[in-house]
C-alpha cells in the first residue's frame, strides 16, 4: 500500500482553513477534494487506499488531484 507521507504534498493550509472551506463547498467533487486534504492535514488517515475509499475516489484520481495541489496551489485544484 502506497504510504500518503511519501506520495502527498505538503498541506499549506490550516486544518481551520480547510475546515471553513470544506463547509462551503457546495459541489460535492471540490467538497472532496478539500475533505482529502483535510483529513491529510488532520493525520487521520495514512495511505492511498484508505484516503480513496473514505471519500469515494480511485487511487489515480488522488494522485493527479495531489500533482494539482503540489505544481498550483488549491485554487487550481478546485478549478481542476
């Protein structure tokens, strides 16, 4: 199982941050985008496979929502 901590980028946001931004999204796939990296930043969860299968998503999915994140920022993974 791939292991998130060598896989993820850091999280440059707050838990507090992402929590308000969680609480607005009203489209469920940025709503999940911003759950993943919370739950990250929270340290709950810690590979690939759980991630996936709390939120709903394939494993390749994270991983380019993750190359978003880490390359442009979390603007341009909501707009991804």
């Amino acid at each position: 199982m791939r292991q998130l901590q060598t896989l993820s980028p850091e999280i440059r946001e707050t838990a507090q941050e992402l929590q308000l931004l969680l609480e607005r999204q009203k489209c469920l796939e940025e709503r999940d985008k911003v759950a993943a990296l919370y739950l990250l930043k929270l340290g709950r969860i810690n590979n690939f496979h759980d991630l996936a299968k709390t939120i709903g998503q394939d494993i390749e999915t994270l991983e380019s929502w993750f190359r978003v994140y880490s390359t442009q920022g979390l603007c341009a993974l909501l707009r991804y």
